[in-house]
C-alpha cells in the first residue's frame, strides 16, 4: 500500500477521533485552573520541559484547533486554556531572553459552526481574545472562514481593525472571499533582530504562507469555501521566497497533506501540519522540515531555530502539555471566566 494512502486511512480515523475530543474540550469549560497532576500525569515543572539554554537564536511557538473554547480541554486530563496557552508564552520569553519569539496560530480557532447565538458569541469572544492576547501570525483554517467573511467585511472595516487588531494578523492564500470582503495576505513576513541571529549585524526575515485543507463531502461535492491547498501553496511559495530567508507553511491540514506540501514544494524550509490530530517526531523531505500541531490545543509547539558562524540554519522541535504546571496568565484567566461567565447569562 502507498505510504500516503496509509497515512490517509489513519487520518479518517483519526478525525472521528477528534470529533470526540472537541466534545470533551467544551465539557471541560468550568474545570479548575490548580487541579493537582494526577498519578501518571507529567510532574515536571515547565521550567525543566522547556530545557536548558542551548543557543536557540529563534523559537516559532504554534498551536491549533482551540474550537472557540478559551477554557480548559480534555475531561481526564485537562490541559490547554487562553491562560496557559499565554502562560506558556510568556514563561518562554522570560527564561530564554535572547530567543526571539514569533507566535502562531494554526487554524480552527474559532467554534466553526456559526449562524446561531451562543455559536457566534464563542467566535466574537475569541475575536476579542487574539485581539487582547495576539498571535503574530494567525492561519485561518476552513473552518475559520465563515466568521472571519463577517470581520473582514468592507463596510466599517477600519473601525473594525481598530477595534479587533487580530485581523491584521490573518492569513489565508487558499480561502476564498467575495468582493464584499477585504480578503486577508496569502502570507507575511516578519523581520526578527535577535543577538544570535547573524551575530546581532542583521534581522531574518521568516515568511509565512496560511492554507487550509477542504472538507471533504464526497459524491463529486467540491468544497467551495477553498481552492485546491497544493496549487495554491506552490504558487504563493514562489512569490515568498523571493522575500524571505526562512519560509513557513502553515497549513491546516492533516499529516499526509503535509507532507504532500512538502515534497512539491521543496524551497520551503518548514511545513506545519496544524491539522496532525496528534504530536509526531519531525520528519525531513528533502531540506524541508514538517512538523505538528495537538488536537484542542492541548499542548503548544516548539521549533527552534540555530545560526551557525556561516549563517546556516537548523532546527530543534518540541510540545510540551499545556497542564496543570504551566503557569496561568492572570489577565488571560479573568478574560476566560468573564467570557464563560457572559456565555452563562
């Protein structure tokens, strides 16, 4: 059987999978933030997970599919949260204060299912959320797509900017927006100054590109709300690469896509398949690197990256649980109880 298409057949599985773990995220909203760890559960401090400092000169942080819920996820074990996710974050610049961080969101950040009350007021919550609490890059995942056609509307778009700064940090090459809307830059890129990047002379330059795989309906139904992620990723990683030195796929989709996206797109240096359903070791096509995002949120990855003396770049990867011993964000807390709490009224 082809490598790909036993990878396919995992991932079907995979996603029912997942499907259950999303309900168990959002029946978890009210667990508590100091639950101690239980017998079997990570005891290690994240201090000691985040390790010792190695010379990292950069660290791209991602996570993916919070659903809209800003609570905890995972009724045996809870994990995830605004709170720890920002935690975790925050703890990171703080203990390596010479690595830069470039934070990013995979996709399937908002509920998905919107068109009705409580649905869209987890979506605005979440608006609210990465506004006060910012990704630097934000993949819109096909999911994402439908409330995002309602921020990036062009009537009263200004203001909405203004009011929610996240949709400045949207990206999306393969979604497809009306004429009505102000559609979000297939990619960006962010210039990073850091004492080992280039011995401090000079800023990286890491780009970007957001994609999003289709639903797949079958019976010949073509999902509308993308166009094909393989055509559209080689085409925008054409134009990227011309300004950047380190390129970044963000692509919301499963582990086989991604490494599809790999091997026809070999200037790329990094894949992130946000989709994974799960946390896999690295693995190489050709010089590009893919790595994974967890279901739920539940834990934050962590690429690093290291600049020889002749510029030369390689790459550690991570995930660490975003549990019970991973400090909470105290601004990130109050926002999450007084968002359940609005949802509660």
């Amino acid at each position: 059987m082809p490598y790909y298409e036993l990878i396919q057949r995992r991932e079907k599985l995979r996603r029912v999978l997942c499907t259950v773990l999303a309900v168990a995220c959002l029946s978890v909203c009210g667990a508590t933030q100091t639950e101690a760890p239980k017998q079997g559960e990570n005891t290690l401090s994240l201090d000691e997970r985040l390790g010792t400092d190695d010379g990292a000169a950069l660290a791209i942080l991602f996570g993916a599919n919070m659903r809209g819920n800003l609570d905890l996820c995972d009724c045996n074990y809870p994990r995830g949260g605004l709170a720890r996710r920002v935690g975790y974050v925050e703890a990171f610049k703080k203990k390596f204060k010479e690595t830069p961080v470039i934070h990013v969101e995979g996709g399937f950040f908002f509920f998905g299912s919107g068109g009705y009350p409580m649905a869209d007021l987890r979506n605005e919550q979440t608006a609210r959320a990465f506004s006060r609490f910012p990704p630097d890059v934000i993949n819109l995942g096909r999911d994402d797509l439908r409330y995002a056609q309602k921020l990036l509307v062009r009537d009263g778009f200004s203001e909405r900017v203004k009011a929610l700064p996240m949709i400045k940090n949207l990206i999306s090459a393969n979604g497809v927006f009306g004429p009505e809307a102000v559609a979000p830059a297939p990619y960006m890129i962010k210039e990073v100054a850091g004492p080992r990047i280039y011995g401090g002379k000079k800023k990286v330059k890491i780009g970007f590109i957001g994609v999003a795989a289709p639903t797949n309906p079958g019976g010949g139904v073509i999902d509308a709300t993308v166009t094909n992620i393989f055509e559209t990723t080689t085409r925008a990683v054409l134009k990227a690469r011309k300004e950047c030195d380190v390129l970044v796929i963000v692509a919301h989709c499963d582990l086989a896509s991604a490494l599809r996206l790999a091997s026809e797109n070999l200037e790329a240096d990094v894949v992130i398949a946000a989709d994974s359903g799960g946390i896999y070791n690295p693995r190489r096509i050709g010089n590009t690197l893919v790595v994974t995002a967890a279901p739920g949120n539940i834990q934050e990855s962590d690429l690093r990256l290291y600049f020889d003396k002749d510029g030369q770049i390689s790459y550690k990867f991570r995930a660490i649980d975003l549990d019970v011993l991973v400090p909470v964000d105290p601004a990130a807390a109050a926002f999450a109880e007084a968002a359940r709490a609005e949802r509660e009224r």
